[in-house]
C-alpha cells in the first residue's frame, strides 16, 4: 500500500529532511514513525499525502507512483488518505457537524449522504451526541476525535497522523491509539507519527524509526511490555 523506494527530501536551505529511507508497509497494516523532534517524521507523511513532492526517489501508495501524478489530480488523490494532526485545524466559527462534513462538501456529496456519513463517523468515535456544539466547547481530547471523524469521514484506505497524542495525558493517548487500532482492525492502512516510545512498546504494530533523516530500525513491533 505504501511503499518508499530510496527517498530524499532536501529543501532551498539544502537542509536534507530525509535520506534514502526504503519501506514497505502493506495494505490493511498499522504502523508507526518514531525518533526525535527534526527526525523526519511529520516530512514522511506529508510527502504521502502530498502536501510535499521528495527530491530523490520513488513513493508508490495504493499502487499510484506520486512522481507521475500530475497537479490537477492530487485533490482527488487526497480523498484516499484521512490527516489527523497534532493540533487539531478545525473551524472554531462551525459545529462539530459541519467540521466534519467539510471533506464530504468540498467533494460534492448530496446533502443527505453528508448527513448520514458525518454521524456514522461521529458515532464511532463517541461524539454523536455532540454533533451541534463547537469546537472551543470541547475538550483537547474530544477535540481530537472530531480530527479524527472528520479525517475518517470520506471512508480512506489510508489514514495518517502527524503526533495525533502530543498534546494528550497518557490515559486519552491510549483512548485515542486504540481508535487507530478499531479503523486497522476493519481494513484501513495507518501510519501514525509519534514520539511516545513508551505507548508504542505496548502494541505489536510495524514501527520505524528515524535519526537526522534516516531509516535506522524497520522492526515488525515490540510486542507487549
């Protein structure tokens, strides 16, 4: 599903992001991207959801090498990958409903389909009863699932998040990565950037780590503490 083949990625500064990092992460599998801060890691999922194009290399996701993808087809190309970031970005001037239905509006979906998708994605990440109130009402972890629901909504094979736990207590990370573990379990491929060794040595999932750029461990998971 994911596939990275010699990738670099350099910037104007000739600052290198990322060097020669090779991977493979399967469809229907979960993953994690570790190592410190200004290791790569928030650089690896934006070059696959496109947000950044690699200097060097061949990314295949989906069976769709990104080299080849012209401009005018990335927005529908994102409609395959759900971003959940460390900060949430949702609209504090709209409801926790329409914050969610943003992805399926932006793609022209009937309004009752809207509808029906945005509670069925709130619903599953325990917040349907919370569909009309805002954001700023919430709490930083609810605040994170409707990230989340909202990053779910258009059904993506795949789901990405940039530290999608940094700015939670250890008890809603856990709610939060087994949430991550729920979508995998039902075919989703996720690949979650984080810096919580100690979360991550709990769960038996593909982790990768990496240092100034590069792959150093490409480890099939720690196995339960």
């Amino acid at each position: 599903m994911i596939q990275f083949n010699d990738v670099s990625k350099r910037y104007p500064n000739r600052h290198e992001a990322l060097s020669h990092v090779s991977f493979e992460l399967p469809a229907g599998e979960m993953g994690f991207v570790t190592g410190r801060s200004g290791a790569g890691k928030s650089t690896l999922l934006r070059l696959i959801a496109l947000i950044e194009r690699n200097s060097q290399g061949q990314i295949i996701v989906g069976g769709q090498n990104l080299g080849r993808l012209r401009r005018r087809r990335i927005p529908y190309y994102r409609r395959g990958i759900g971003f959940i970031f460390q900060d949430h970005r949702l609209l504090l001037d709209r409801t926790v409903f329409d914050n969610v239905a943003l992805p399926l509006v932006i793609a022209g979906h009937r309004h009752q389909e809207v509808g029906r998708r945005v509670r069925a994605a709130l619903d599953q990440v325990g917040l349907l009863s919370k569909e009309r109130l805002y954001p700023v009402t919430l709490s930083g972890g609810e605040q994170q699932r409707v990230g989340i629901a909202r990053a779910v909504v258009n059904r993506p094979p795949v789901l990405l998040g940039d530290e999608p736990t940094g700015n939670l207590d250890p008890e809603l990370s856990r709610d939060i990565m087994e949430l991550f573990q729920r979508f995998n379990q039902v075919g989703v491929t996720v690949l979650i950037a984080t810096h919580d060794v100690g979360l991550i040595r709990t769960m038996t999932h593909r982790i990768l780590t990496l240092k100034e750029g590069r792959l150093v461990n490409n480890s099939g998971g720690w196995g339960p503490a």
